[in-house]
C-alpha cells in the first residue's frame, strides 16, 4: 500500500496553505516517490493536483490511484491520468481532461523519467546501442517538450503558467555511470536554457528546473551498494542524502509566485555535492 505522509495542518486548518491557491498543476511521473511528495505539498498549498502516470506497469497505476484517492480523503482535489509521454497525442490528451475537468493548467512539474535498474546504472558507455540511448530521451526528454508543446498556447491565454522541468548533477560534472539518464537529463537543462526567453516573452511562461544530487528514493537506491552509499554520504558536505520532501519545496518554490523573478535556472539541490 502506498503510504502519502499527512502534513499537520488539513483542508480545514490552513495557515500553512495558499502559495499555490487557485492553481491547477500536473505533476508527471507521480506514482514515484518524489512526485508522490510534490503531490501532498502542492495540495497542501492549494492546488487541484493532477498525477500522471505511465501505466507500463501495473504498479504505477496502482501507486497514483492511491497517492491520488488519499489526496481525495484529505479533502484535496486530485485525479490520476494515464499517458505514454514519449507520444505527443497522449500528452496532448491529458492536458485537455485537466482543462476539461479544472479549467486550465497553470503549473507542471514533469519528473517522468525511464526506469532506473542497477543493470542500466552501471552498463558501459561505450556500448550503447542508438535505441538504448533513446530510449531515456523518449520519456525524460521528448516527455517535458511534449507538455511544453501542449501547455504553451493554454497558459499563454491565461497570460500565466511555471514549468519545471527535471535534470541531474550528472549534467554538470559528467558520469559514466548511468550515461543514458544523464544524457536524456542534460536535453532537459539545455531546453531550459534554450526556449525560457522566448517562452517568458511571448508565452508569460515560467521555464526553470531542478538538478536533484541523491535522493534516497528506493529507485534510487538500488543503484548503490551499501559501501558506494556510504562513500557517497560522507562525500556530501551537509553530511546526509537528501530525500523527496527536499525536492518537492524547490518544485513548490518554482511553482509559485516566490519566483517571479526567476527564470531559465536549473537550480542544483544536492547538499554542495557539486561544487559549480
């Protein structure tokens, strides 16, 4: 069963809510554990709270049918969706059932991303087939232009929309490790670099994203044994792993009206692993 942690204050209590009231958002890949709790945070704060899932698995359907029916019982008004995101008419899709539900989309988060195994982690580099290195830029990549594409003309014509998009530390300093995910990863820190100007000026689009250092998600985790999770902790300077609540308050950060004036940042959030 997935367990959503409830936050002290509720639907009838609220003097921790508001900087997202009003606000619709969808919040890709959210059967995962950070999407899970960017979820409560956002409903926490006050806006309708759509999860996408990719329903490849049965478990991802099971995880945001969950996640999103909890939401339901704490009063928080939320639904689940279903869309490959490598396809642009799904994406485009389920924009259209949020806006048909809701009204608009005024925020996304898209933590969508293929899925990590040990087996991928640590394959060689240099052995990666054209498939194989598509097959993270499908989802990861092509999955946040796809909504991109499909929000850009409904949030210009409610002159407001945030997008966040999700990159790696990877990005900035370079790992084998894992290549195919940092490469996919690295497109998401150039789009925003790329098209944030020209989204901000023609659209009153927000682009900005997040680069998250480790997080100790289980899909994360697997990826390391025991030892390499320890070096990897005592490498850190704040001298812990983050975990998905601290990626959640820079998504929230990033989503609302606190960072209005910024705009084309990938913000690194990483304990200074990287020191850039």
């Amino acid at each position: 069963m997935v367990k959503v942690q409830e936050q002290a204050s509720s639907p009838t209590s609220r003097e921790t809510r508001g900087r997202l009231e009003g606000e619709v958002a969808i919040i890709t890949g959210g059967s995962g554990g950070i999407g899970q709790a960017t979820a409560l945070t956002f409903a926490n704060e006050g806006a309708k709270v759509a999860l996408h899932f990719s329903g490849l698995t049965e478990a991802s359907f099971k995880r945001a049918t969950e996640v999103s029916d909890k939401l339901k019982a704490l009063g928080y008004a939320s639904i689940s969706l279903q869309a490959n995101v490598s396809k642009y008419e799904e994406v485009k899709a389920l924009v259209d059932k949020v806006v048909s539900e809701w009204g608009k989309v005024s925020v996304i988060v898209c933590f969508a991303g293929f899925p990590s195994s040990l087996q991928f982690w640590s394959e060689d580099p240099l052995e990666l087939s054209g498939e194989d290195l598509l097959s993270a830029i499908k989802v990861d990549f092509l999955g946040s232009y796809h909504f991109i594409r499909a929000l850009k003309d409904r949030m210009k014509k409610d002159t407001y929309g945030k997008i966040v998009l999700v990159s790696s530390t990877p990005t900035f300093y370079g790992e084998e490790l894992g290549y195919r995910f940092a490469l996919a990863k690295d497109l998401n820190r150039l789009t925003v670099k790329s098209l944030a100007p020209k989204l901000i000026r023609q659209y009153g689009i927000y682009l900005n994203a997040i680069a998250p250092g480790p997080i100790g998600t289980h899909a994360n985790r697997v990826n390391y044994t025991e030892q390499q999770w320890n070096e990897l902790t005592s490498s850190i300077p704040l001298g812990k792993i983050g975990d998905a609540k601290d990626i959640a308050n820079v998504a929230l950060f990033l989503s609302s009206h606190d960072s209005d004036y910024v705009v084309g940042q990938t913000i690194i959030v990483d304990g200074r692993e990287v020191r850039v």
